[in-house]
C-alpha cells in the first residue's frame, strides 16, 4: 500500500491485517466497532433506493430482531475467523446466496461495502480511547477489501483515499428522504437502543437522533434534536472513550456460536439469514 499524506496509511501492511482488524473490532475497541457498525447500517437508510429495497424485502419490519442480529452475526463471524477461513468462506457464500437475487447496483454494493469502512472508524476516531493507527486502518481497508473481492464487488478505488472520496461524493448524489427509510428507521430504533453504554439506554432514542449528521437526519427524517441532548450526548460519549483509555481493558464479546436472543441455545451458520429469501422488484 502506497503511503498517503491525507489518510496518514503506512507503505507497509502489517503481516497479519486479519489478526490486527480482529484484535480491533473484538477487544480493544469492541464497544465502538459495534456501534459504529451499526451506525454503519443505519446509515444505508438514507439513500432512497436501498432503503426501499430493504422495506421491500419485509425482514426490517416483519422479523426486525433476526434480520440485525444475524447481519451482526455474519460479520462478527467474518471478523473472528478471517475470509479465508473455511468458516468465513461459508459466511461468504451465504451472503452471495441471499444478495444474487435482488437487483443490486454495483454502486450500491460499493457505497455499503463502504459504510463498514468508514463509519466504524470515524466512531472510534471521535470517541474510542484513542485514534487509530495507519497500520490498523490499512488492515481495515484490506480486510473490507477482500470482503468485496469475495462478493463479486467490482472496481473498487486502489486506495482508502480514493474509496473515501467516492463514497463522500456518492452522499452527495444519492442522499434524500423517501417514506421507505421512515418506516425502517421506526422498526429498528430499539436495536440501536441496545448498542449504548448502559447509563445512555433510557435516552437511547433521543441519544441516537443526536449521532446523525444533519445529511442523514434529513434524509431519515428524524426530527432535530434539541441542542441540550445534542451536547450531553457527545460529552458522555468522549468520556466514556476517556475512561476506557485510562483503564486500559480490552473488551471481548463474541464467541462463535453463542446463544443471543434468537438463539438461545446457541446457532450454526445454517440458521442465519432469510429462509427463503424472498424475491422483491425494484420501484
């Protein structure tokens, strides 16, 4: 990888970016990367055409907790095992399985490939215990790199830089309110509730309305948040960052196979996913 003035990206890529990405996203940051994947998600309501796409295929409204929890498990798994891991290919495979049946721009898979790219590490970057460092960003963008490979995503930009810029520019094109994304939004707010720091759970609704960036409140169409809200929500967030850097402890909470909500006695890959996956036109 070619060194980058503006994305700080080291020329070298660490001997293990899997391993690297792994300790990020399921111990030192675990509590970020989960939300900021989240938001991530989130995030993908704010272009018209996929959230209609998503309201269209009924798993948000009609099976609202399976459909986040086995996307937050799919990755998950990704992320323990590496997409070269026979475990991670299966992953891989499944996902290819439920996406070839909609009509879905390559643009549109570049743009979410991107939300996991980016978001998450603009979350930490603001208030994880500490920034991250070029060889980790690195290891993030060849671990989503290889991701898209995997999924027949074509034409990716060769570098973080480049993909950034696309994928701000793609914002600025395609980011508008539809009706679709209103109702998405209204059947997952619970989800997100669940992501926040315990002290945060009660105002989880105004505090996730206070995250969005004024582009994707608009194009959600959630209301402006009071300012007062606005401002506790992100001290709270910067203090949380700072006590875990004082403490230090590295944060775990996957395990393949746990048990969660939907499956109480734990899961096989088999179970994830929409079964069937039903078919739904473009409008």
């Amino acid at each position: 990888m070619r060194t980058s003035a503006r994305t700080g990206l080291q020329q070298e890529m660490p001997a293990d970016p899997y391993a690297v990405y792994r300790h990020l996203a399921l111990r030192e940051f675990g509590t970020d990367m989960r939300l900021g994947l989240n938001l991530a998600f989130y995030r993908t309501f704010a272009v018209p055409a996929i959230a209609r796409l998503l309201l269209d295929t009924g798993e948000l409204t009609e099976r609202t907790r399976k459909r986040a929890d086995d996307t937050g498990l799919f990755m998950y798994e990704l992320i323990a095992h590496g997409p070269d891991h026979p475990r991670g290919r299966q992953v891989i495979a499944a996902l290819n399985r439920i996406h070839r049946v909609y009509d879905i721009t390559r643009d549109e898979y570049r743009y979410v490939l991107g939300t996991f790219v980016f978001i998450p590490t603009r979350w930490i970057d603001r208030y994880g215990p500490r920034r991250l460092r070029a060889d980790e960003r690195a290891a993030t963008w060849h671990f989503y790199r290889e991701v898209g490979r995997l999924m027949g995503i074509r034409d990716l930009p060769g570098t973080w830089a480049e993909f950034e810029d696309w994928f701000n520019a793609y914002e600025r094109a395609n980011f508008g309110h539809d009706e679709a994304a209103t109702r998405l939004i209204d059947a997952t707010r619970d989800i997100l509730a669940n992501r926040f720091p315990r002290p945060l759970r009660r105002f989880a609704a105004a505090a996730g309305d206070a995250l969005l960036d004024e582009p994707v409140r608009l194009a959600l169409g959630v209301p402006r948040p009071n300012p007062l809200v606005r401002v506790v929500v992100h001290l709270l967030l910067r203090a949380s960052g700072l006590v875990r850097r004082l403490r230090r402890t590295p944060e775990s909470f996957f395990t393949p196979g746990q048990p969660s909500r939907n499956y109480p006695d734990g899961y096989v890959l088999e179970q994830l996913g929409p079964d069937p996956v039903r078919s739904v036109a473009r409008r």
